[in-house]
C-alpha cells in the first residue's frame, strides 16, 4: 500500500495510532482469527475488538467474514496489508523526479491464452458467458474493466515516450489484483508471474480471492456478493537494483536488462500451469475493486547531460 500526507489517508494513520489495533495487527500477521480469540489475547471485550477491527477495515489494513462455525457465525479476520509506503513532500523541489506516464485499461489487452474459471465485464454488464475464453477476442472487450481467469497469460503492449536525452532509472507498474477462485475465497493462494518484454521479471504470490460479505468500495452495485470483490494494490518497480513488489525484492532483474528504450513495450500477467499454486488472478479496473485505477505505468527518467 502507498500512501501520502494527504487527508485522504486519515483513516489509515488513525488505525495505526492504536496500541490495541497494533496488537491486533500482530496477532493477525500470525493467523486469521475470529473476534473471540482477539478479545481473549488481548484481553478486552468483544464489541471493543469489534470496533477496533471495524477502523482497520475501514483502512484497508484487514479485512473480515463471517463463517460457519459449530451450528453458528463468527467474524473472521484476515491481514491483507504487508507493507505501508508513505510519500512525503519533498522540501528541495530538484530532487522531485520526473517521469513519462501510460495509463491502459484492463480490457485493452493485445494477447491472451485464458483457461476457465474465465471471464470479463464491463461496469454495467458481464460480457458474453463466464468460462468461454471466445468472449476474450468479443468486440466488447475493450469496455472491460474486470477480468479473471483460471491459468494463462493476458498481454498488454504500450508506447515508450522516452526521448533520446532521456536516461530511464526506475520502472514502476500498478494494479489492483487478486487470484482467482470458484465464488470467492480469501485463503486461495496464486502464483503470479510478471514479463516485461519477454522477460521473467518475477512471482508474487497473492494470498486469496476476496468477496463474499464484503464489497470493493467501487464495484458496481448490480455486482453479485459472492464473487470477486476487489484485490490488492501491487506496485512492480525495477531499477538497477533489481525488481520489487512493495520494497520487496522478488528478482534479480535490473532495467537494463529489460529493453526499456524500444519504442514499444510487451507486459504480460501470467498463471503457468507448472505452478506451485495454480489460483487464478483476477485485474480490476476503474470502476471496480477498492482503488478505482486501471493499470499505470511511469518510467522515471534523468536528463542526460
């Protein structure tokens, strides 16, 4: 998660400024567990768990459903934030880096290879039939701004805007993602590969498939409750010191490895069926999910001098 100074990140600093939300934070980096168990380990009462657990889904930090449990419900929660990035205000204005941006909406793929569960939509209707990879090449496609499926790659190709006096220091890719699993389910991990330019840029893992009692703050109403909700914000950056997802390293690749000069750029979002966790991933878009943002690309640059 990256965030600023602005007031629109009060709710997350609010959240954080908490001894017992703290707490909680540990106990769920550890393992899901209902309210009861919070309670009980921090040793409060439930409905003071309970309104504390309801600041830090506000936040975005942890997320929560209720399950069947011995004949009833409990309210089951999950840590669905592993790392925060906060950017402040630069006070020397010539440290502010420049950068070229491309914005692609997710139906605006060049390529694909899709197995079922499959599918895409537009903000106001689904398009074609779920679970026919045919419904990827409908006319319509280009309105999407959700799809999922099973295993495969989707491929997107975008224009480089760098100049010749340009010198490319940082790529940095963002998305809202998920897996992807029969209805939903927040404990179905996926392996998620990333190419850029035909290169293996790395695998990150996404824990689960998120729905169910919960709605993404941008997904359409008409949207059905039980399946895919909204994803995580992922933030790919590759530099010369190699390729992170959130400040987390997940491969050596360094941008000059990756061509990023050429005129046009190739990034791909891959399942491979020889994976360790074969779960599906799911992109959303603007107008669905918890960010309202398709996938944005900045390539941040120096003048060469």
């Amino acid at each position: 998660m990256k965030i600023d100074i602005t007031a629109a990140h009060l709710p997350i600093y609010e959240a954080l400024a908490s001894d017992v939300r703290l707490g909680i934070i540990q106990l769920l980096s550890q393992q899901d567990m209902n309210i009861k168990d919070l309670a009980q380990a921090l040793e409060l009462s439930s409905p003071i768990i309970t309104m504390h657990v309801k600041k830090l889904e506000k936040a975005g930090i942890i997320s929560s459903e209720m399950v069947s449990s011995g004949g009833g419900t409990k309210k089951m929660c999950k840590l669905i934030t592993d790392n925060i990035e906060i950017d402040f205000p630069s006070k020397d204005r010539s440290t502010v880096r420049t950068y070229h941006e491309t914005i692609i909406s997710i139906g605006h793929y060049t390529d694909f290879e899709v197995e079922p569960t499959c599918g895409l939509s537009t903000t106001t209707k689904v398009i074609g039939m779920f679970d026919e990879p045919r419904f990827f090449l409908d006319a319509e496609r280009i309105n999407a701004k959700i799809l999922w499926f099973t295993s495969g790659f989707i491929e997107y190709k975008a224009a480089n805007f760098l100049l010749k006096s340009e010198k490319p220091t940082e790529l940095e890719i963002s998305f809202e993602i998920s897996s992807e699993a029969p209805y939903a389910n927040e404990n179905w991990p996926s392996d998620i590969s990333f190419y850029f330019n035909g290169v293996k840029i790395g695998i990150w893992t996404s824990p689960g498939d998120f729905g169910g009692t919960k709605r993404g703050k941008f997904t359409p109403d008409w949207w059905w409750d039980a399946v895919n909700q909204y994803g995580l914000l992922k933030r790919l950056k590759i530099n010369n010191h190699g390729t992170f997802i959130d400040g987390h390293q997940i491969s050596d690749i360094t941008l000059d490895q990756l061509e990023v000069t050429n005129k046009q750029w190739k990034f791909r979002i891959a399942v491979e069926e020889d994976a360790e966790n074969v779960g599906g991933v799911t992109l959303f878009g603007s107008g669905f999910g918890n960010y309202n943002q398709d996938i944005v690309m900045r390539l941040y640059y120096e003048r060469n001098e």
